[in-house]
C-alpha cells in the first residue's frame, strides 16, 4: 500500500480495500492515512459503526480538509 500511495502516476487511482468484517480493514486503513498524512494524503473520513446518523457531513468534511 506505501508503494502504491508513493506511486506518482499509479496505474489505479483507488484502492479498495474488501474482506469479512472484523479482519481489520479499518484499521488498515486507519493506519495507511495516519502515515500519509502531509505526504500525499489530501482528506479522509471514517464512519464509526453505528453512528451513522447523518452521511451528508461527509462532503464537507472532506472539502474542509483538502
């Protein structure tokens, strides 16, 4: 995934990250954006399992954040 991310003309522009829950996806990725954070990340946004009240927080978090 480092190299993917550090890739400058990656030859696919998303990683999708799938699997049966529990197998530390989030994590993964948690831990991806935590590294690349002022390095190539430009925003990210997690949902913590069942506090999804309101997805339309998301848009603007993200535009705030890049």
């Amino acid at each position: 995934l480092n190299e993917w991310v550090r890739e400058r003309a990656p030859k696919h522009r998303i990683y999708v990250l799938h699997g049966p829950a529990g197998t530390g996806k989030s994590s993964v990725a948690h831990a991806l954006c935590c590294h690349t954070a002022g390095i190539s990340l430009g925003a990210s946004f997690f949902f913590i399992r069942g506090s999804i009240t309101d997805a339309s927080r998301v848009f603007p978090t993200l535009a705030y954040q890049l």
